[in-house]
C-alpha cells in the first residue's frame, strides 16, 4: 500500500531536482525544465492529498487547474525564449544584461 509519505518523498524529490536545476544551469530552456519539474512536484503533491481526502475531490481540480496554468505559462516562456535569441543569439540568462534596449 502506498501512504501519503511515500507521494510527498517523491515531490519532494522532484522539487528539490527542479530547484537544483533552475539554480545551477546557464540555458533558459533547462531553467524552464527546471520550473516545469518544481510545478509537476506540487501537482502530484495536490492529487496526493486529494486522494487521501474525502471531500469533494479538491485535490484533483486544483491539479487540473495547475496543469493548465503550468501549459499556459510554458507556452508565454518559450515564446519569450525564442523572441530572446532572435534579438541576442543566446538563451545564457547571464549573458543578457542589455534587455533595457
């Protein structure tokens, strides 16, 4: 039988993976992932805690709602990203310290 502990260790793990890598990378696309990850661990944790509680599944559509703002906001960043190289030719979030033009 899988407990709530054992859901919770894996978002944990999940989030800490996301953390690390919108940390420690230089590519916006592995900083996104990295993002994607820390929201994928909040969901799971949201349909963990929705299956243990009874009440009107709550849980399930606050994921459902999640899932779709995590779509929606990827979608705005890659666009962001690919209008980013267009102008500067990279996507090193440490290289674009002229984004004021």
């Amino acid at each position: 039988m899988i407990g709530l502990t054992h859901f919770l260790l894996i978002g944990a793990v999940l989030f800490c993976t996301g953390l690390f890598m919108v940390v420690t990378k230089k590519n916006a696309i592995q900083i996104l992932i990295g993002i994607e990850l820390m929201l994928n661990a909040a969901i799971l944790n949201m349909v963990a805690f929705g299956r243990f509680d009874k009440m009107n599944n709550g849980g399930q559509l606050m994921a459902i709602f999640s899932i779709v703002l995590a779509a929606a906001t990827t979608a705005v960043a890659l666009a962001i990203i690919l209008n980013v190289y267009r102008r500067y030719k990279t996507i090193d979030p440490d290289k674009l310290n002229q984004l004021k033009d």
